[in-house]
C-alpha cells in the first residue's frame, strides 16, 4: 500500500510535467545504450536546449510566472 501511494505521488508529479519534454527524455532514455557510442553529453545538451527553445516550455514558463497550471494540465 505504501509502494502504491508513492507512485501515485510520482505520477501525479510527471503528470503536471509537458508532454514534448517527457517524450523527449524517453526517447532519451530509450537510446542510452546507442547514444553512448555517441557523445552522450553532447546529445543531452542538445536535446535540452531543444526542449527549452520549444513552445511548450514557454507556456511551462509563462504559468510559473503568472502562478497558474500550464495548459497541459488538467
């Protein structure tokens, strides 16, 4: 029981993050092994700032400024 209401609480916690910016870490994640013959560091800087320069994450911006819920959250 304990287990699961953690998780709820992580859950909720991803839930309240952009959509863009989670599929993107996924898709991070999901090609670790394949990106560590690449510059590992490299591609995650490049996939932050693409994140960062992405509407969704000017609306994440603009609702922490103005004290609101950004859009994606229900």
């Amino acid at each position: 029981e304990q287990l699961a209401d953690i998780s709820k609480i992580y859950i909720n916690y991803l839930l309240k993050n952009g959509p863009y910016a989670l599929q993107q870490i996924k898709n991070l994640f999901n090609n670790y092994e394949q990106l560590l013959s690449q510059n590992i560091l490299e591609k995650t800087a490049e996939k932050i700032a693409k994140v960062r320069c992405s509407s969704e994450a000017q609306e994440g911006m603009k609702a922490f400024l103005e004290k609101r819920t950004a859009n994606w959250v229900s």
